[in-house]
C-alpha cells in the first residue's frame, strides 16, 4: 500500500508538471484581490438542483451562471465529517496525511476522546467557549479544554501558502459558528473566528491573537445575536410553494423541548439556556455568520488593494438542520432557500466593496448527508439504524470470552468510525493484539449492518481486499491517531444516537450520499459551464494555488483542474 500511495503522488506530480506547461497562469497585476471560499457544512451534492426552485438571483444561481460548476466532485476519504472534510479542502491532501482523521480520535495515553481542534496551550481570548452542560454537539462536549489552535493539522493549508506568497500585506481569516469550520481554513498563518453558543458571541484563542480589536468588540456588544429573541423560525414562502409543504411533522425529525418539529420554531428569550444553540440550528446562525463576516471585511480593509487577500465563510446551519430534521424535510428546504439569501447577500457586500470581477469564488461542501431510514422505508429502500450497544450481546463475541478470555472487555473505546482495542488489557492477558483485532474484525462485519471492518495491521501490511470503499478507508489512515478497526456501515446505516441525543441523519461513511459535493469556481477568466467528469475535493486547493502561482500546500496530491483556470486572450 505505501507503494500505491507513492506511485499515486508520483503521478500526480507528473500532472501538475503538465499542468505547469499548459495553463496560463494570470499575471501579478491580473489576481484577484480577493479569494472568497464558501464551504456549505453538508451541502449534498444533488441539493442545489433538488431546491432549484428557491434559487434567488444573486447566491447559487449567480455562482452557477458565471462559473465553472463540477457536478460529480467527491471526496474521497471514508470518514466524512465535518474537520476531516474542511481540511481536505483547504490542504489539497487525504486525513492520511493532514492528520485530522476523524471529529474525535482516542487519545491512547490520556484514555480520553481527544477533539481536533483542542489545544491547552492557546485557552480562548476573554471568555468560556463551551458549556458542557447545555451543548448538544457531543464532539464539542468531549473536549477537555477551550483551548483551540490549528497545530493538530500536520500539512500546511492554502491559506498559509498565500500568506507565505504574497507576504504581510496578505490579509488571511476563516469565519464560522463552528471552530472546527474555522481553524481548518485560517490555517496556521491566518486568523479564524467562530461563535461561542455559551457566550453568545464570535471568539478566537491566543494563538491568533492577545486581545479582540475594537471592532469585534463592538459586533459582540451591537445585538445582533440578540435580535432573534422570542421570534420565530417561520417559512420564507407559502407551505404550497415546498415540495416538503404537506410533511411538516415527521416520525423521525428530532423534536427538542421548546423548539419542536414544526413550523414555526420559537427561538425563546434570550437568556435561555438553548437560545443560541436553537440559533445555530436554523438560517440564523449562517445570518449571523454571513453579518460577522461583513463587518470583518470592512474592518480589516479585505480585499481593498491588490495584494489578494483570502476569507473563509464556512456556513453551519445547513448542518445543524440536516443532523434534527433531516435532508428531506420542510426545514431543510427552507433553510436552503434562506442559504441561498445568505450567499447573496455576502456577494453582494463582496461586489460593493471588493468587486465581484476582482474575486475568485470557490464553493463546496465538507460532506454530504443520508437520508433517514424511515423516510427511505416509504420509498421501499432498505436502511437501518445501528446500535453499539448491542453488540455485546451478539454470539460472536460470546465466543470471544472463550478464546481470549474477555469480550466486552476488549474494546476500549468506540469513537465513529474507529473501534480502539484495550491495548494494557491485552497485554495483561498476553494475548497477540493483531489475532484480537482480526478476531473482532471478523465478528463485526458478521453483524446486520455493518459492509466493512478493516483492522489497522491490514492497512499497514495491504493485506486486505482492494476496492474504491477500502481505498477510502485508507486514505483516511493515520497511524497514530486512527483506530484499530474502521468500521463502514452498509449503505443508508448509521448510528443515531449522538451520546443521547437521537437524531434524523449522520454522515461519516464512503457512500455517494456522503461524498458527493457542489464544487464551483467563479473568477476572473473563467469560462462558465458544467463539467460532468469525476473530480475530487483533493483538487480543490492545488486549483486555487494554481491559478494565483502560489505553492500547493505541503501535503497537496490533487491535480489542478484545468476547467478552473482562467482563459486570456493572446
């Protein structure tokens, strides 16, 4: 297997030196001033044509009219979640070797979940991040500190490469509700800023900065969180406008206490403890973000010379939305049809300030999304819930105890997708830990739902079944940080319960559903049009490290794609 990833890296350095060749490359006084890139949190790639007919003039229809838009762009990593997807995104490379492999991985010597982002040493400027009692994210739950820097991401990111490029003057920042949104796009060099639901408010840690300018300062004090309060969540358009008009109230949407599962959502007072948590789990918390972003552009003069400056918008809601009600619900539609407002209105503030004709535009998605077993059932899809704790009970680890003397036991931790074995137990037991796992491998793709269980010896040693799944789950191997045994669900499986809280859809496998993304460029020089070929959001950083001259990121093995790259009269 290290020779396939070799050869795949020698491939695509061949590429990228045809590519060299090739493209025409714009001059210094031709860049863009600005690089805009939109990462829609589990925008599924069919999406914006299921919802076409909410399309406004100025968001998606804009991007798609006067850009390039690939219509088959995957990622092609097996754990499709939320950091694992913004990463790849913004280094050019696989989990395998940016490092950021999973939400959450096992911390072998705390014993501990360990979450991406999380760092001790750089605590949040001024304010408590997480409120551990009121957090309904589990990933965020399980973090051990507020702390927050990007020092876990081992490859450098596109951003870092502009600001070594272009130097000082370059102004580098990444903006989301989620930190993880933010870090993973600001990069090293960069600054990121993401919304604290325990105070209401957009933060950032020591690593990035000692104290907040004036300006943050005052966004945070000027009401603009506050002004949702004891409003509602209402429909956009009349109910007969929505395909999901007549199906407001399904069985498996997640109905929280005081939020509910049909219009309209009440966002409560102010001072309740959900109130910016039910914030982010409408279009308010991508408005929020979209007006934070708005203010940042015109406080740090973005984009208001000719050094290209870069910005990250990564929107949340869409996310939050499809995790309680579901991709195919009355909500979801309408927080698209609220999205693509949200994205208009930030071009807009782009082409008022910078010029739309001076901005690269790069939009795309971190993962995909499955539908709700129940709601395939309708449909006559076979799909299915899987349940962890079960597991135990089945025959096969039964006969675990006879042959090592434990079962349960065995198992240290499961953190979705990975399963670490309880290495000191084994040890103790003087048991052979590779026999363990190929043992608890074998049982478990045995089980009613489970495709695949790859143990980490046969990632290692290529001793396992060649197929685009595997091929996934090997890019997304870290040796140090991933599992002993990645599990892949069959397909339209997945495990519901997000540590109590039972929801409507969770992403994380190598399906189609999950991995299929929008992935559009719009700049200066481009040609619009569709291209229909597989790419691959690999692709996506080398493309725009390309088209300003920049390095590719450290790590990068995407190609440029060609389709992207401006077009110049001789």
């Amino acid at each position: 297997m290290i020779c396939d990833l070799k050869n795949h890296t020698a491939t695509s350095a061949f590429v990228l030196a045809v590519a060299a060749i090739f493209a025409t490359p714009i001059l210094a006084s031709e860049k863009p001033r600005l690089v805009l890139q939109i990462t829609v949190d589990q925008l599924r790639g069919d999406l914006i044509d299921r919802y076409g007919t909410h399309l406004g003039e100025g968001g998606f229809r804009f991007l798609l009219e006067n850009g390039v838009s690939f219509a088959n762009a995957h990622h092609r990593h097996a754990n499709t979640e939320t950091i694992v997807g913004h990463t790849t995104l913004s280094t050019g490379t696989d989990p395998a070797i940016h490092g950021m492999v999973a939400n959450l991985w096992f911390d072998r010597k705390t014993g501990t979940p360990f979450y991406n982002v999380q760092d001790p040493d750089f605590p949040l400027v001024g304010a408590a991040g997480i409120d551990a009692e009121n957090e309904i994210d589990p990933t965020q739950r399980a973090a051990t500190t507020d702390g927050r820097s990007p020092r876990n991401i081992i490859s450098s990111t596109l951003s870092d490469e502009i600001a070594l490029h272009f130097g000082p003057a370059s102004k580098v920042f990444g903006v989301s509700v989620k930190d993880r949104g933010a870090i993973a796009m600001a990069g090293h060099a960069g600054q990121a800023y993401w919304f604290s639901k325990a105070e209401g408010r957009f933060v950032t840690s020591t690593f990035y900065r000692d104290e907040y300018p004036d300006w943050i300062a005052h966004w945070n004090t000027q009401g603009k969180v506050a002004s949702y309060a004891n409003q509602d969540w209402n429909l956009m358009r009349s109910k007969d406008f929505y395909d999901f008009g007549d199906r407001d109230d399904q069985s498996w949407e997640t109905a929280l206490p005081g939020f509910g599962r049909t219009f309209p959502h009440n966002w409560g007072p102010a001072d309740s403890k959900y109130y910016t948590t039910f914030l982010t789990l409408s279009p308010a918390g991508d408005e929020i973000t979209v007006d934070f972003a708005k203010t940042l552009m015109d406080a740090e003069q973005v984009g208001a010379d000719d050094v290209t400056d870069y910005l990250s918008v990564s929107l949340s809601s869409t996310d939050y939305v499809g995790h309680i009600f579901g991709p195919s619900s009355l909500e979801a539609e309408d927080n698209f049809a609220r999205l693509d407002r949200s994205i208009a209105d930030l071009l807009k503030h782009v082409d008022d300030t910078v010029g739309l004709e001076n901005t690269l535009i790069v939009l795309s998605a971190d993962h995909g999304a499955p539908e709700h077993p129940d709601y395939l059932a309708t449909l006559g899809i076979e799909a299915g819930l899987f349940d962890f704790q079960r597991v135990e009970t089945e025959p096969g680890f039964v006969r675990l105890q006879l042959d090592f003397g434990a079962s349960r036991d065995l198992i240290a931790n499961f953190s979705n997708p990975y399963l670490y074995l309880n290495q000191d137990l084994i040890a103790q037991k003087g048991l052979d830990p590779v026999a363990v796992e190929h043992a608890i491998s074998d049982e478990l793709r045995k089980l009613p739902g489970i495709a695949y269980a790859v143990g980490s010896s046969a990632l290692r040693e290529g001793s396992f079944p060649r197929s685009k799944i595997t091929d996934a789950v090997l890019a997304n191997f870290h040796s140090e940080r991933s599992g002993d045994i990645y599990v892949v669900f069959e397909p339209h499986w997945f495990v519901a319960d997000f540590d109590g809280l039972t929801v409507a859809s969770a992403h994380g496998s190598p399906w189609t559903y999950d991995t299929h993304v929008p992935l559009i460029f719009s700049g200066p020089g481009i040609t619009p049009r569709t291209v229909v070929r597989r790419v691959e959001t690999v692709d996506v950083a080398p493309t725009i490290a390309t088209f300003l001259g920049t390095k590719l990121p450290s790590g990068a093995t995407g190609d440029p794609l060609q389709e992207a790259m401006p077009q110049r009269a001789d």
